[in-house]
C-alpha cells in the first residue's frame, strides 16, 4: 500500500537520528541534555544538533549533525579504550 499524502507530509517534517556505541546503555545527550541511551532511535525536528555518548566516565567527543526534512543520521561512537 502506498503512503497517503498526509504520511507523506508528516514524514517529511521530521527527521531521523540514531546513535550507537560500541557500549550498550551509554548515555546519549543531545545539545547537552541526556535524551535516552544507546541504542537510540528517534523522530526528531530537522535541525542542527550537538550529539554526545558517555558512560563511567568517558566521554564521546561531540559530534555536530545537521538534519534535514526527511533526512537520517546514524552517529557511531567508541568509549572503549
């Protein structure tokens, strides 16, 4: 079945964001502030965004992501050292 045209609209307004870590329930923050951990699959408005991982201490270098319309983004991270 095809999407209807208001699925397609909706989709479009949204953006997709994943983030994986080689450490499984590590903290992910978005802009500073912890939205959910690893794995992390969200719906988000497109935007720029400044992505983080950590866990125990360590800390993922910050990542900026730009999302557009429609757009997907899978950001990989590795705490191990």
């Amino acid at each position: 079945m095809a999407p209807s045209r208001s699925d397609e609209a909706a989709s479009d307004d949204v953006a997709h964001l994943s983030v994986v870590s080689d450490v499984a329930g590590a903290e992910v923050l978005i802009n500073g502030q912890v939205r959910g951990t690893t794995p992390f699959f969200k719906a988000v408005r497109p935007a720029t965004f400044t992505i983080e991982v950590r866990q125990q201490g360590r800390r993922s270098a910050p990542r900026t992501v730009k999302l557009a319309p429609g757009g997907e983004q899978v950001v990989r991270s590795n705490l191990r050292p």
